[in-house]
C-alpha cells in the first residue's frame, strides 16, 4: 500500500482530492458505458413481451 504519512498536509489533502477525482470520474464514464450497453437491451426485452 502507498503511504502519505511522510507527505506534507497539502500534499496529502492533494492526493485525496485527486484520488477522490479519478473515482468519480471512472464512475461517471462506466455508467455511461453501462447505459449505452443495456438501454438497447431492455428496450429489446421489453418490446418482446408486448
């Protein structure tokens, strides 16, 4: 595991945010692919039951 003990404060708040940042943005970018995979799915599945 990487520590940040030895890191200034301001750098630690820094790694935080950015680490924070990137975690948001890889959630925003696999639910966008996960939308764009399965809309076209439960559209199929659900026109086929009508």
């Amino acid at each position: 595991m990487i520590e940040f003990a030895g890191l200034s404060s301001v750098a630690q708040a820094t790694a935080l945010v950015v680490v924070v940042f990137l975690q948001a943005v890889a959630l925003y970018v696999g639910y966008g692919l996960l939308e764009r995979v399965a809309s076209p799915l439960i559209d199929r599945i659900t026109n086929a039951s009508t």
